[in-house]
C-alpha cells in the first residue's frame, strides 16, 4: 500500500515584518495576532526559483531519511507559481537539479490551496496503476512573485514555503477516501489580474464559502470514512488566517487544540500549509483530517490513517 | 422584512465580534466602535443565514450601522 513514508519542507530565513506595517496598512497588533495571524512571513530571494525551492526542501528531506535517486519512480510538482513561465514545467527543472534518473515520471499539478491534498490523492494513484514505489510530491507556490506589496488585502497573508512528501510502501501514514469539490462560478474571488499581473483576492468571498462550505464538506467526509468528528485527533486545515481557522474550528464544533494554527511565522504558503503540519505532528496522534481549500474555489479533504494503528482495526 | 435593531444586534453579538459594544448607539458607526474588516465578513455571513438573504459585496460599504443595516433589511 502506497503512503507517506516522510516529509521535508524549506522555509526561507528571510522574512517580512508585519508589525513594521501596521502604520501603512492601519491595522493594530491585535488584528495581526487574533485575526490575520500572521506576524512575519517568509520570503525567498530575487534570484531563488521554485524549483530552487523544491531542490532545498528534498535537501531537508535527505537529511531525515535516506533516499536513493535511483529509486524514484515519480515527482509530482504542485505550485501556480512554476519557474519562469511554467513552460517547462517546473518538475522537468527539478527533475534536472536533483538528478533523477530518466525513468522517473515528472509532472506538475496546477492547483492553490486545495493542491496537497488533491496531488496525495493524483501521485497515489498514478503510483499504484503504475506499480511505482517510491514518489516524491513537492509543493512550492512562492506569491511574493505575485503579491502586490501595496494590496493590504494579501500582502500580510502570504509567506514563501516549500515541502516534500516521500511516498512508498512502508508508509507512515495511509490516506482513507478522498472528497473533492470546485465551484468555478467563484474562481474571480482569488485571481492574478492580467494587466497587473498581482494577485487579488475578494476576502469576504473567499471568507463565506469557506465558513459556509468546508464543515459540511468535512462532515461529509468523515461519513464516507465512517467516522465522525469525535474520531479525529487532529485536524490539519489549511492555514489561510488564524480567523478562517477559528471560524472552521467553532463551526465544526471542535476544540482549540484539535485545530493547531502554525503560521504566524512564515505566513499563509498555499499548498505547503498543511505538509508543514504534518510535518512536526506528535506520536500519540493516529488519525489526521487533512482540509485544503482556496483558489478555484477549490477544496479536497481526506482522513490520514498512522499506519500501525490502522492495520490493527 | 420585519427586522429591528435588537435582531441586527443579536445578530451581532453572537456572531463572536471581538469589540466591545456595550452600549453602542443606533447610529453610531461600527467600524468607528472598533469592529475590524473580518469580524465584519463574519456577521455579514450570520445575517445572510440567519435571514436566508443574499448581501452583494456593492451594497457593504453602505451597512455601517445598527440603523443602516435595519433599514437595509427592512426594504428586502
């Protein structure tokens, strides 16, 4: 059975202070701390590329666990943001900087916030049709390319970030089934305007469906998984702002340490947010809802399983 | 729709505003009393559902006010 064996992730060092622009934006610390979230954000060099990105978070990965080049089958690279145009696709770049063998399977995955939990699902699947073993899913979706520094609606949200998922046979963690979602009606809510090329972002919009949608979406879920919220240790949600984390939390009927918010450090990294969760999760931690939405709209959810435990149900 | 101040305010509180309203006026602004951009979505969404209407983003700038938002309610 294919699943998550290991995950390495790359945060840049430089970042972004937030509470240096609480004049220019006229908010309070306050607003950064209990709303937005966000106190600092992560942001990449002039000269660093996604690819770049990807390369330091499987560099970060190395050193956790031992890999063979070799031995990958596969990489997935899930980002809107791809190394210069996005033609070629940016996992061919990585593909090339890491040296991976010219059987390996390279593709990208274009999705936002939503793109982790949908590409665990893609990459586990080509996996198995393919008799694959070992994959590698990557996310890096740096916005400081995109994010226009005068824009208060975005500029205190987004860090740069990236992660890497190592699946194989001898997972750590096994996914249960997938529930996906998309409203296309809906998808100017999120956007990079194409005169300006900067990214905009209707926050009531965005802050309404994901109130409105993701609960029952996640409720849906866990009955297809027969389980219920009670089951869950754990609910790794995507970290949009501290605000639309307790919104979800209290709508779902769920209590604050159930439904951890990361971010205030490194800011909101799109599809990197619910990897660098996963990452540092705890060993008496055996069931994981995983919730990515955003950008689409778009959202997927699905239950992760710790391996020994679910073998013994 | 037959909707007073004393529902909008309702509304309001229980929509976890983390401003301090006590006492607020029915004209006074709320943005003013220190309820912020997010706390605004959020009671935007729970007059939406509770009222079962639909509030397009054109019409927010104007529903600033216990008193603009009654009045607002009251012409649908």
């Amino acid at each position: 059975m294919i699943g998550i064996e290991a995950i390495g992730s790359y945060i840049p060092e430089s970042r972004i202070d937030n509470l240096l622009l609480m004049d220019k934006f006229d908010v309070d610390e306050e607003f950064l701390k209990l709303k937005t979230g966000m106190l600092s954000l992560s942001v990449k060099s002039e000269s660093e590329e996604t690819s770049d990105m990807c390369v330091s978070a499987f560099n970060n990965l190395q050193s956790k666990t031992e890999i063979s080049m070799d031995d990958i089958d596969c990489i997935l690279v899930c980002t809107q943001n791809p190394d210069e145009q996005g033609l070629p696709h940016t996992s061919a770049v990585v593909h090339d900087k890491l040296n991976l063998p010219s059987t390996c399977a390279a593709f990208d995955v274009s999705l936002g916030c939503s793109g982790y939990v949908y590409s665990l699902s893609i990459i586990q699947s080509f996996m198995q049709v393919n008799g694959f073993k070992k994959g590698l899913l990557f996310t890096a979706d740096p916005y400081s390319k995109i994010v226009n520094k005068e824009d208060k609606n975005t500029s205190l949200l987004f860090g740069d970030a990236a992660t890497v998922t190592l699946l194989g046979e001898q997972p750590k963690w096994v996914a249960g089934k997938f529930s996906f979602g998309s409203q296309g009606s809906e998808r100017q809510a999120i956007t990079v305007k194409e005169d300006t090329h900067s990214l905009e972002m209707n926050g009531r919009s965005v802050f309404s469906f994901t109130a409105t949608v993701i609960p029952n979406h996640i409720n849906t879920m866990l009955e297809q998984n027969n389980l219920s919220l009670e089951d869950i240790d754990l609910f790794a949600l995507h970290q949009g702002s501290r605000f639309i984390v307790d919104t979800l939390r209290k709508r779902l009927g769920v209590s604050e340490d159930k439904v951890p918010f990361v971010a205030s450090e490194y800011g909101n990294t799109v599809s990197s947010s619910i990897p660098l969760i996963l990452e540092d999760i705890k060993d008496d931690v055996n069931k994981v809802v995983i919730s990515g939405f955003g950008v689409g709209l778009s959202w997927a959810s699905t239950v992760l399983f710790r391996r020994e435990k679910r073998e013994l149900l | 729709m037959k909707v007073n101040h004393e529902d909008i305010l309702e509304v309001l509180n229980d929509s976890g505003v983390a401003a301090d309203l006590t006492g607020i006026t029915n004209g006074a602004s709320l943005s003013d009393a220190g309820v912020d951009s997010l706390d605004m979505s959020n009671f935007f969404l729970c007059l939406e559902e509770k009222f079962d209407i639909k509030i397009p983003d054109e019409d927010i700038d104007l529903l600033d006010s216990l008193d603009s938002i009654a009045s607002y309610l009251q012409k649908i």
